[in-house]
C-alpha cells in the first residue's frame, strides 16, 4: 500500500481512538526531535512556521514558501502529518 494512504489511515485511526496526540513542529529538526521522542503524528503551526523564518503570522510568508517548509518538514519524519496552514491563503472560497 502506499505510504501516503498508510499515514492517513494510521492518523485517522490515532484520533478516532481518542489517541492523537500531536506535536507542533516548525521544522525539520523540531520534526525529528518529536519523531525520536516517541511521538505518533506531527502538526505544523503556521505562526511558529512563519516566526522560525523571520515572519510574523498572518500569511506574512508566501503560500510557496510555506508549502515548501511543511515539504522539509514532511521529508523529515515518516510520521503523520497534519499542516496548519493558516486561511488557506484565500480570502474566500472562490480564490
């Protein structure tokens, strides 16, 4: 099976058993720290994202640019991952 399908249905299992306990990472090192500490999924914070990079929150960095460091993120552990990432940078549901 592929390993994308694996990670989400190990992540919906985690949380339909009431077991998901995620650990908010920010980048690549962050995501193997919490990988070696034993941890079952990874999410991203689009705030420490953006303030680990010199940005304030808000979609201050660009869609690109945060769609490239939660990719660092994802290559650093094989872990689920859930990305936060921000408003989805649409102002609505058209764009």
């Amino acid at each position: 099976m592929h390993a994308q399908i694996l990670k989400a249905q190990t992540f919906r299992t985690l949380n339909q058993q009431g077991n998901l306990i995620l650990a908010n990472v920010w980048d690549s090192a962050s995501a193997k720290i919490f990988t070696q500490a034993g941890f079952p999924a990874l999410g991203t914070s689009s705030a420490a994202i953006a303030y680990a990079h010199g940005c304030a929150d808000a979609e201050k960095l660009s869609c690109t640019q945060m769609m490239q460091h939660i990719a660092e993120i994802a290559r650093a552990s094989a872990l689920p991952l859930s990305a936060d990432i921000e408003s989805a940078y649409g102002a609505s549901a058209a764009h």
